[in-house]
C-alpha cells in the first residue's frame, strides 16, 4: 500500500495526474516536495564544505569545487528550499485558512509551481554542463563577468534564477488577490489568521524585490552574451551598481523567508498555549512596518564597499529600527505564552527554538549593523553565524513547527511525536554546535568562504567542532524524514482536528476533500472554530 | 465595491513589471553622462516621435475597441503597435550599421536594453491582442468582457513605460 496517493481528484470526482492538477492543495504537496528534495541536497552540499573545513589544510575536495558547493548551496537552500517550502504551505493552506474553494487562479498557480521547478533544474543543469556557478550566491561582479567566470556557470544562474523568479512572482500575485478577494463571509482582513497576515505582507515583498533581481539578472546577461558594460569597470561601468540592485532584492528576501516562519508559529504557539494571541494588532501592524523598512536597508550588505561615512549612517539607523518591530513580534509571543496551558508537542517545541535563536540571530544581526563592527568582521565567519541564526535557527525551526502542526491536516496521520522529540532535540543541539562556534572564527578572523585554512591559524579546534555539529544535524534530519515515511505509511489517524484548535483549515476533513469545504463557512471572529466549538465562551473582535 | 480578481491580478503584476522597469531606467539614468555624446549625436529624435505617436495613439485605438469590443478597432491597435515595432527595427538596424551595439560602448549596452527590453513586452502585448483578436473572431460571445479590460490594462502600462522612456532617451538628448 502506498501513502502517496498517484492521482489527485477533482471537485467533480474526476482524477488528474501530478503533472497536470491545478488544486492548490495538490500543488502545495508538489511545492513541499521540491523544497525538501532541494533541502536534502543544498544539506549535503553544506556536509562537504563542513567536511573539508574540519581540519586544516584538508585536501578532501579541491578548491574549483569547493567555490560551486558553496555557491550552489546558498542558492539552493534560499531559493529551491526555504522559499517553495514557504509558498508551499502558504499554498495549501491560505484557501482553507480563508475559507475559499481554491486560489484565485488555479492554472497559473500550476504554472508558478513548474516555473520555480525548471529554475531550479536549470541551475543544476550546470554541472552537467561544463561546471556550476562558482561565484557566491550573490554572485559579486566584475568576478561574475565573463572575464572572470568564463565557463557557463554563472550563464546558468541567471537563467535558472531568472525563470524560478517569474514563477515566485507569479504565485505572489496568486496567493495576493486569493487573500484580498477570496475570504469566507465574515472573514474580514483583521480577522484572517496571522499566518495569512504574514503570506500578504511576503507576497508584497515578493513584488517589490524579486523584479529588482530579474532586472539585475538581464543586465549581468547583456554583460555577459552581449559584450555589454553595465558591471564593467573597463568599459566605463560599476560594479558597484550590481550590488545595489541584488541587495534591494536581497535583503527583503531575508523577510521573505523569516515572516511566513514567524506567521506559522504565531498559529501553533496560541494554539498549543490555549490563549488567543496577544497584540494581533501588533504582530500584524508590525510585519507591515518590517515589510516597509525593508526595503530601505539594503545597502548595510556593502558598509565595507566606501560608500561614504552619510550613506553608511543612513543605512545603520534604518537597520536598527527594523529591531524595533521584529522585537514587538517576540514580545507578543513570550505574552501568549504567559498564563497559558502549555502543551510541549514537538510542533510547540519548535516553535519556542525558533523564538530563542531567533533572538540571538537578531541580536549578532543588530551588532552587524553598527558600522565599525561590521567592516572589522565583514565578510568573515560571524556573517555565516548570523545569517545562519536567522535562516535556519529562525525559518526552519518555524517550517518544522509548522509541519508538525499542519501535516496531520495534509495527510491524515499525525507525525510520531517520540521521533519529533529526537527530531527537536538533535536539531537543536546540532544546529547550536554548528554555529555557535563560527562567531568566535569570524571574531579572531576567519573569512567565509576560504577553502582551507593553515594549522597555524588556531582556528582548526573550533572547526572540527562545528562539523561535529554539522553530522548531528544531519543526523537529525535523517530522523525527520524517517518520521515523515512512517507516519505517513502507519501514523496515528489524526482526525480533523487532533490539536483541537482555532482556525478553519480544521473545520474540514483530513486530508480536506478536493472543494475544501462543504459549505462555504461564515465567521464572526478571528477563531471561527473555537466560536464554533465554544459558543458559550465566542471571541468578541 | 467589488473588485474582479482578473483585473487585480493584472494590476498586481503591472506594478511588480513597475519595479522592473524602474529598475533598468535607473541604470539607463546612472550611466545617462557616459553616453549622452554618442546619444545627441546619433539618435533621430524626430523620426523615432513619429513612430512613438503611433504607439500612443493605440492606446486610443485599444479604449474604444474594449468600450464596444469591437474587431476593428483591436486590429487597428496591432497595426499601430506593429508600426512602432518596425520603426524600432529600422533605427536597431541604423545604429548597428553606425557601429553602435549593445557591447559597443556604455551608451549601446544601456540603450539597447532600455528599448529592447521595451519592445519585447510590446510584442508580448501583440501577442495578446492577437490572442484576443482570434478569440473574437470565433466567438466573440464566448469572450468574457473582463479579457477585454484586462489586455487593454496591460497595453496601456506598455504605451506608458514608453512615455518615460522616450522622455528619458530622446528628450533627454535635448536637456
């Protein structure tokens, strides 16, 4: 017996293939599935580099290598990992959250799916092609020039980039009108679930960043296919100008991939603390004001560039105040948990790490903005920490809470929670040996991206430490998908709603039928299940 | 007030193509000094007008064919749009003879991907009206009033890019 059903039906009874649904729930799943295909290989790509860096002057890959893995790896685990497994549960879930039959355009959803897919391919497509991009994930010029990087690489990750861009636009649009237009009578905007809230204020990032890097993408193209000078100091061009446009993309990317994690705790930790949220106002009100500010920090990626004392001033102050309402969002979920009854699921687990690494992401963040310490430490190892404080400490911790939250919605089972326990702990004490220890390599001077480094340098203890770290991750995620097989084969019947929770994605059955609902539900508040359940004791917003 | 979904989502994707926009314009600004002697010296600002009111004026064409979903007027809103695609052809070809290509200097790589980029979504614009054309041709019961509203939508934000554009490249020469 199989526990991946092969066809997926329709509301009329019908079945489809895979390769040619259209139901959002159905293109979720493919979503989910590309983003942990693509987590597993950008994890063994960060194995090796771990495993190379452990001792030094290793020689296990060589140093053309080593550029591609790291390369390959950042670009994978932001744009082929993090960012579909975001849009995949957004996708799934945002219609049932909402109570609407589907998204707002069921094709082209279908279409942003495959988009992202044949990005992804694309890029890999490189290895087989002469060799992946070795540049960075960011990929600097004038290096990524084709003086510079004269294989096909690069050429690949523009293409790929490019092509994955358009289908992440395009379900930003999608998941945009279905949360404007499509909610259930009653649900006004300030009654939709915060992780609805966190989905729009994304999707607005989305279409303010992602045709920033499209735009920089066709230039580095002309640059490179055309003899084109945009990037090329020679020719009269800056290179400093691509810069300025992958970071007006790429730092609100960073609020891409953090706000539907902080959108998916803020479901589980009330939920698993029996306590409507505190401040919805506030969390909601302060993803807009992180959404907003975002888009005005880019350029404390290139304090080290000399733009200017001013213009390094400037950018410093706007990146504080970003602290200000990431902080609020912290304070309102320490405040739901307060006087609640904790339930400790692994979802709740989850949830809480995120909370506290996320805060010290935040916080080596916040030092990262004070001008002087960044150019002492730019470029180096404390970067790596802290962007890995924030991206895997803070999302990923929070797309784990959210897949233990919601897989029993989207399968029918519960995932163990005895495996999840494992799961938790081993990620948690992997993690924080992985990285912990990269702040004090980065403070005595180790640059990111060396491929080796001498014995004389001190800096080899701590680096075997941190891939010690690394194996223990791994070894965890090893759990995590252990637990995801067996579960999904022969876990506990979940029944509609196993947390008895608020929001209407468990209203409906489990997995939901092909309609989502029945009947098209009508809410008056912002827990139409708990009003549905406790009419005695209803939400009164 | 009730919203179509179709026209939001073609309203959410014109402003995301905005930022693209701005983006390469932005570029063509930074660099605007470098290349503005090869520009005063080489662009023909009279005749590339002439092909601009062409474009412009099927955005009037395009407002009366949605008003009375009329066959006619869509295809006299191609015939300008194509009108303004073979001018930019014939001054590609001119300036490419002149030696000026995208990897000549900084003035053709900028210029080039300003107006090319430009040009392709007329084309993709084209490519909808004929779509729509086609459509109506065969049934036009069968076309929902909205496909109307939505390609009219999105050829005027193509006539509009070129507003600044035009202003930014040819205008600019005279600044």
């Amino acid at each position: 017996m199989t526990a991946i059903p092969l066809w997926v039906r329709r509301p009329a009874g019908e079945r489809v293939g895979w390769l040619r649904t259209v139901d959002h729930k159905a293109i979720g799943v493919l979503y989910i599935g590309m983003g942990v295909a693509f987590f597993a290989v950008g994890g063994l790509e960060a194995l090796l580099l771990r495993a190379q860096l452990a001792t030094p002057e290793a020689g296990l890959v060589d140093p053309e290598t080593f550029n591609q893995a790291f390369t390959v790896h950042g670009v994978t685990m932001i744009l082929l990992a993090v960012v579909p497994l975001l849009v995949g549960f957004a996708n799934y879930m945002v219609p049932l959250m909402i109570g609407a039959p589907d998204v707002a355009f069921p094709r082209l959803n279908a279409l942003s799916f495959w988009l992202s897919l044949v990005g992804g391919v694309v890029l890999y497509f490189s290895f087989l092609a002469g060799g992946a991009p070795d540049t960075g994930w960011f990929s600097y010029a004038p290096l990524s020039e084709r003086a510079f990087a004269p294989g096909t690489g690069v050429d690949y990750y523009i293409l790929g980039l490019a092509v994955n861009g358009a289908g992440t636009i395009i379900g930003a649009i999608n998941l945009s009108v279905t949360i404007l237009l499509m909610r259930c009578p009653g649900m006004a905007i300030s009654r939709v679930p915060l992780f609805v809230w966190m989905t729009l204020v994304t999707s607005v990032l989305i279409l303010g960043a992602y045709p920033a890097l499209t735009a920089a993408l066709v230039m580095l193209l002309v640059d490179r296919q055309l003899s084109g000078h945009f990037f090329d100091p020679a020719g009269g061009g800056q290179a400093v100008l691509w810069q300025h446009l992958f970071w007006f993309f790429g730092h609100p990317e960073v609020y891409i991939m953090v706000l539907p994690a902080m959108g998916m705790i803020s479901e589980v930790i009330p939920v698993f603390s029996r306590k409507p949220i505190f401040g919805y106002g506030f969390v909601a009100g302060s993803s807009v004001a992180i959404a907003f500010l975002s888009f005005g920090v880019w350029a404390h990626h290139m304090f080290a560039v000399g733009l200017g004392d001013t213009e390094n001033a400037i950018f410093s102050a706007t990146s504080m105040l970003i602290a200000i309402p990431t902080g609020v969002k912290i304070f309102n979920w320490i405040a739901t948990m307060i006087g609640g009854r904790l339930r400790m699921t692994t979802a709740m687990l989850f949830a809480v790490g995120f909370i506290a690494m996320f805060v010290i992401g935040g916080l080596s963040g916040v030092s990262l903005a004070v001008v002087p310490i960044d150019l002492a430490v730019t470029d180096s190892y404390y970067v790596v920490a802290h962007l890995h404080y924030v991206l895997f400490g803070g999302t990923m911790l929070g797309i784990f809470a959210g897949a233990y939250y919601w897989f029993p919605k989207m399968t029918g089972r519960l995932l163990s929670e005895r495996l999840g326990r494992w799961h938790f702990w081993l990620t948690f004490a992997g993690f924080n040996l992985t990285f912990l220890p990269q702040h004090w390599l980065g403070a005595v001077g180790m640059p990111r991206r060396v491929f080796t480094y001498a014995a004389s340098t001190g800096w080899g203890p701590l680096n075997l430490i941190s891939t010690i770290g690394a194996a223990i991750l791994a070894i965890a995620m090893v759990v995590f998908f252990v637990n995801l097989v067996r579960s999904l084969r022969s876990g506990e019947i979940a029944g509609d709603d196993p947390w008895d929770a608020f929001t209407l994605e468990w209203s409906t059955t489990s997995p939901p039928p092909p309609e989502n609902f029945a009947t098209i539900p009508a809410v008056t508040g912002r827990r139409p299940l708990w009003d549905r359940k406790h009419p005695e004791a209803r939400d009164k917003s | 007030m009730t919203v179509d979904r179709t026209l939001l989502g073609v309203a959410i994707f014109i402003a995301s193509e905005s930022v693209f926009f701005l983006a390469i314009v932005l570029a063509y600004v930074a660099y605007r000094d470098a290349g503005l002697a090869t520009a005063k010296a080489n662009l023909d600002i009279g005749r590339t007008a002439i092909f601009s009111i062409a474009l412009f004026a099927s955005s009037g064409t395009m407002a009366l064919a949605a008003r009375a979903r009329s066959g006619t007027w869509l295809g006299a809103t191609m015939a300008l749009g194509a009108i303004f695609l073979v001018g930019q052809g014939s001054e590609y070809a001119r300036l490419l003879g002149e030696g000026i290509g995208p990897g000549s200097a900084l003035f053709g790589t900028t210029f080039f991907t300003l107006t090319g980029l430009h040009g392709i979504h007329v084309l993709a614009g084209l490519v909808a009206l004929a779509a729509l054309f086609t459509a109506n041709l065969g049934r036009p019961r069968a076309v929902r009033a909205v496909a109307w509203e939505a390609v009219s939508f999105y050829w005027h934000f193509v006539d509009a890019v070129w507003v600044v554009v035009f202003s930014v490249v040819y205008l600019g020469t005279l600044l």
